[in-house]
C-alpha cells in the first residue's frame, strides 16, 4: 500500500498513526517520495511533484492499493494531465480517498473503469477515533465485502433505484462540470455530501448541477453528510428544495463524508437504493471494472 498526498499538505503526526493502523492489518506501507517533504501554502507540493508521486504508486506492481493521505484542494490542477494509458496498464488496484479526492475517482471510474473506494484518509480522525470507520475500510479492502450501507436520515423521496455508485463531494462535482472529469450520472446512484459550506453555497452547487443535466439522468440520489454546513433544518430544506422534483428515489444519512462515522463506498460497484428499508445493498460483483 502507498500513501500519496496528491491534494493538501500532510503531517508527520498523522501519518504515522495511519501507518500504524494499517500495518496492524498486516499491510506493508510505504510513503510516496515527497509525502513529507517541507510544504508551503495549501497544496503538498507541486503539480509535477504529486502527479509524479500518485503516478509512480499506481504503477509500482508490488502496491495493491494507493490511499491518499488527505483532501485539502490540489487535484483538479493534475487531472488533466493524467496519463490514462499509462495507468491503464498497471491493472486494477484500490484507490482510496474522498473529499477533494473526489476528481481522482471520477477519473480512475469514467477512464480506467475501476471501483474505487470513497473512505477515510489518514489525516481524518474518523479512522482512528472510529471503531465502525476502520473496521469497514477494512473489509472493503479485504473483502468481497457485502453488508448493506445503512441509511439513518430522512427519506426525501421514497422509492428504489439500481445502478453502479458515483459521486462524491458536492462541491467538487459542481466545479468539474463541464471538465474532462465531469460527473457522468446516468443510470446511476448519485452520493452527494460537502463540508462547511454554507445553506446558500449548497444550493449553488446543486443549481450548477442542475443547469449541467447531471441531475436529471440519475437512477437515485443517496446524501451522506453535510457536516459544518449551517443549521440542519436549512440544509435539508436545501436538498429537498433541488433534489425532490427528480422523479428518483432521494434518501439521507448515509455515514459517509466529512463526519465522525466515515464509512467507505465502493464508487463503481452495482447497488441497489431502497428507501423503505433504509438501506443501500451492495450486489455481487462479476467484474473489477465496468
């Protein structure tokens, strides 16, 4: 397994506690060159120093998994210059983020057509202050790992939906519309969520969607947590507000985002959303990329 830092800068503090964690898993970790290499400002290096990094963890043949150590901002400045055919060839491998990590698994699914995974990240606390967090990263990486995603919030529009999984961080959705790693939604299950962003900022990501199409071709919309985000009656009224006029089923309270319980979702893998039993159903998969 390798740690990169493709967005925003790291600490030493955190990463060794990830290291640690994930040794305990019998895993053997090793950090990309410059992971803690001195930083300035809000991105951890620059743009050849983490594209070089992420591209060399994917096609080292001994690393089964590339788990990025934080989100931040940083990665749309390298998507553009990802060399699909090169990373094509080192097969299918895990990769693990979410947040600003958001365009890298639209990237890795659309282009190179790979589950990967939307979990914690080494400098989140979830995965160290969270039993359920870890323990359910670590049957994704281990699996096949099946057991349904729970859905613990309302249901804004009952129904059910089946389609591979896609989305991520709304706000990272938004601004990639319209980019080479726009959000590709149709027929599919749509995970939204976002971090510290404003009632009224929330709606403008949902309206830039909206005005893209991107929200009238999906199968189903499953919201994980809108953490920081201002009074929650304000933000469900939000989501209702641009989600519920779809014609698709649209549950909340998925664990999965920025909160204190992060569970990891299989982006890319074929699901089924039932509102009635609050629940989202992992099926088997026949294949590792679609």
């Amino acid at each position: 397994m390798a740690l990169v830092a493709p967005a925003g800068p790291v600490d030493a503090t955190g990463t060794s506690a990830a290291r640690s964690l994930l040794e305990s898993w019998g895993l053997t970790v090793r950090s990309t060159p410059r992971l803690l290499a001195d930083r300035r400002g809000y991105l951890a290096g620059s743009d050849e120093e983490r594209l070089e990094d992420l591209t060399e963890a994917w096609l080292d043949p001994e690393v089964r998994a590339v788990v990025c150590a934080r989100g931040g901002y940083g990665t749309q400045r390298v998507a553009d210059r990802l060399d699909y055919r090169r990373l094509a060839g080192a097969g299918p491998k895990f990769l693990v983020g979410s947040s600003d990590i958001t365009c890298l698994h639209q990237a890795w699914g659309d282009r190179l057509g790979l589950v990967t995974l939307h979990g914690p990240m080494p400098a989140c606390r979830a995965l160290h202050d969270d039993r359920e967090t870890a323990r359910h990263l670590h049957a994704a990486l281990f699996g096949p790992s099946a057991d349904p995603l729970p859905l613990t919030g309302p249901v804004l529009v009952p129904g059910r939906a089946e389609g591979p999984l896609t989305g991520g961080n709304l706000t990272m959705l938004a601004s990639s519309a319209g980019t080479s790693t726009a959000p590709d939604t149709e027929g599919r299950i749509l995970l939204l969520e976002d971090v510290g962003e404003d009632p009224y900022r929330l709606d403008r990501a949902l309206t830039q969607l909206r005005r893209a199409g991107a929200l009238h071709r999906t199968a189903g919309v499953v919201l994980g947590d809108f953490s920081a985000c201002g009074p929650p009656e304000q933000v469900e009224h939000v989501l209702r507000d641009r989600l519920s006029d779809l014609g698709v089923p649209v549950a909340a309270g998925l664990p999965a985002g920025h909160g204190p319980r992060q569970l990891t979702v299989p982006l890319g893998a074929d699901a089924v959303l039932d509102t009635a039993r609050h629940r989202i159903a992992l099926l088997p998969q026949k294949r590792t990329s679609r």
